[in-house]
C-alpha cells in the first residue's frame, strides 16, 4: 500500500509490489505525458533492493530541455491526481507529486523531472544502481533511515536532510 501524509516519515518493509506499481505508473504516465518524456525510471528507495522505505514512489523523468514541462497537459495529470508542487524550488528539477487524498495531504508518488541525461538524471539514477550493487552500503543508508525516522518521524525535511551526507558520499564515489 502506497501513501504518506505530508511531513511524516514512516518506514515499511521492502515489497516487490513496488516494481509491478512503477510499472503500471509509467505505463499510465506515458499515455498522460509520453510524448513530451525521453524516459521514465524508478528511482529513491523503493527501486532499492531489499531495503525498508517510505511507502511512495519517486520517478524521475527525463525530459529533452525543461521547456518541455510547459507542454504537459496540467488538466490530464490533475484527472490522475498529480499535481505540479510549485513552491518546491531546485534548480533544474520540477517537482509533481500524486495524492490519494487532497484533505490530509497523502502523497503516493513523486515525480522529479529533470533533463534527460544531465546532472539531477545521472545522479538519481547512479544512487539507485550503486546501491542495488553494492549491498553493505544498502544496508548501511538502511540503518541510517531507521535511525532519522526515529529521530525525526514528523520531520520529512530533516529527514532528508540528514540523508544528505551518505547521499553525497556515495557520489564520491563516482567523482561526483
């Protein structure tokens, strides 16, 4: 079962249900945006082995220029309960998020759209494949999520940002 209030930081085991959602996710995301999109990927710790996650789906999609976020049909990805997050702001990336419920917030999916084959896509997808074939430091980023969702179980941003440091190690690794 997918879904997250907002703000919370709740762990699940690792499902294989996870893979099968993406791919229906990205079947009906290519009907919705396809022809705008050079790929579509799953990433974050859902697409990691083996690991415990919150339970939402981050995608990253890889447009040709982020012009082509203009020409997403808004009206179409709101019928799918997607939604444009405008006040997340980062440079080079635009944020929409799928909710099962509007009222409280509840997150299911993230789509993180960036341009296909620059930084924000080489550094998603190189986390995600680094981590799938390197399995101590799986378990490691585990240990450490478990601990930050303790610490922090109503805090998503500190969550997160307390994940940055092993996130960006691991880029040492490829020269990042």
């Amino acid at each position: 079962m997918l879904g997250l209030n907002k703000g919370d930081v709740h762990l699940v085991p690792h499902t294989s249900e996870w893979k099968k959602a993406f791919i229906d996710e990205k079947e009906l995301l290519n009907t919705l945006i396809g022809e705008h999109v050079v790929d579509i990927q799953h990433i974050g710790s859902t697409a990691i082995d083996g690991i415990v996650a919150k339970p939402l789906l981050d995608i990253v999609i890889g447009v040709r220029s982020m012009e082509d976020v203009q020409k997403f049909d808004k009206h179409k990805l709101k019928a799918a309960n997607y939604y444009h997050l405008g006040r997340v702001q980062i440079e080079g990336k635009k944020v929409f998020a799928k909710f099962s419920n509007l009222e409280v917030l509840t997150k299911t999916h993230v789509l993180h759209v960036v341009e296909y084959d620059g930084d924000w896509w080489h550094q998603h997808t190189f986390f995600r494949d680094y981590l799938n074939k390197n399995p101590e430091s799986a378990k490691q980023y585990e240990i450490l999520k478990k601990e930050l969702a303790e610490e922090f179980p109503a805090d998503e941003r500190a969550y997160a940002d307390r994940k940055k440091k092993f996130v960006d190690d691991i880029f040492l690794q490829r020269g990042e």
